[in-house]
C-alpha cells in the first residue's frame, strides 16, 4: 500500500510562515483538504450568494451559521466521482457526483479561497517541506487575494482557463507540488486594488458537479 501524500498550504508574510489548507491524496487517488486551524475556528457561515470582494461587508444574513462540526470537517473528491463536502444539508454531509478523477482529460477543479484578514492566521512551529506551498503575500504589495486551487495528473497540460487568469490579473502566481498520482496546483491571482478590503471570515467556493458530473472551476471575478 502506497504512502499517504500530505502537502501544507502557508501564507508567507513578512512574519513568518501562516497556517492555511492542508492536502491530502489517498491510498486509491481521492483527495481530501480542509483548514489547518480548525482549533481557532469559532465562526463561519454557508449559503450565501453574495461574495464580499471590492471592499464591501459581508451580508451574514444572506447564510446560514455552520455548527463546530461544519467549521471543523473536510472535503473529499474520491476515485468513484463522490465528493463529500464539510457542509450539512438536510441532516447529513453534504454530497454530489462527478466523472471518476481518473477520467478527466484535464484539470480537476477543487476549490478558489480568499483568506481573511491575514494577522488571523498563526505562524507555524512546523519545519517547511518541500511537499509544501507557500504563497507569497508580497506579490500582491500583502493586498488581498484568491487562490485557486485543483489537481490534475502528471505530464497534463494546463487547459485554457489557467491561461486566461494569468492574463487578465495583473499579479499571478502558480504554485505546484507532487502528491503520489496528482500534481495538486495553486493559482493565487489578484488586481491589487487598493479599494479591496481583507474579509473578516475566510471565503472558499467549492467545485460542484453538474447534471454531466463534470465539476465547475470556482473562479472569483473581482479581485
């Protein structure tokens, strides 16, 4: 049985190395990924079709609050095509199903993050690796950001999507490390507008399968 591949994700900023996502690829290729500082979560909420970008507030009324449990979990792609998220819907985890990983020609999309504000974060005591990414904040002058994450397997090109951000943002950077079959990719991407606002709460659109079980790619428009 082969060895579980974990890699860290951190926000370095002139401090130091901030805890931020951990990663992790299976025995059978799933994936799975949640926050590395669920013991400081004490807030958060789900639902909501309104993104705070642009230095606007969030509108908490627009979602529902998660329970520890919620804050607490992760999410999993699996080589079946299920993908179990963090979030409760109905009593139970919520779910849906997508193309099996092994069959995507291309990437497959996992997740797009803004962080919050950065000081929330706390610098790590662990030994980088070098399975680990670190994202650079002073590429954006420490102004907010999304990174957008996905896996896609070895020797795989980057499809036109990965493209287009990098032209369209005036500061991109991608950032990539070998999990045992996936090659797990960050893409953090901003416009570095001063008007931009770090959240209070950390952002994270999830992938989701479509009627087709192919899953979208989870791309913020404004920052």
């Amino acid at each position: 049985m082969r060895e579980q591949v974990t890699a860290r994700v951190y926000l370095k900023d002139t401090d130091g190395f901030r805890e931020f996502l951990w990663f992790s690829e299976g025995n059978d290729t799933s994936l799975y990924f949640g926050s590395s500082i669920t013991k400081l979560l004490k807030k958060g909420y789900c639902g909501s079709d309104y993104v705070p970008v642009g230095g606007l507030n969030f509108d908490y009324t627009q979602g529902r609050k998660l329970t520890d449990s919620e804050l607490k979990g992760k999410t999993s792609f699996h080589k079946s095509g299920t993908i179990y998220y963090s979030t409760n819907e109905d009593g139970k985890r919520k779910s849906g199903f997508s193309v099996p990983l092994i069959k995507y020609e291309d990437i497959v999309p996992i997740a797009s993050v803004i962080p919050m504000r950065i000081e929330k974060y706390p610098i790590t005591k662990k030994t980088i690796r070098n399975t680990d990414i670190v994202i650079e904040l002073s590429k954006t002058g420490y102004l907010p950001l999304a990174i957008f994450f996905y896996i896609k397997g070895k020797g795989k090109n980057d499809p036109l999507l990965i493209r287009k951000i990098q032209n369209e943002y005036l500061s991109t950077d991608l950032q990539t490390t070998k999990l045992s079959s996936w090659l797990l990719c960050a893409l953090m991407y901003s416009n570095c507008r001063n008007n931009i606002a770090w959240p209070d709460l950390q952002i994270t659109l999830k992938a989701n399968p479509d009627e087709n079980g192919k899953v979208n790619a989870p791309i913020f428009g404004h920052i």
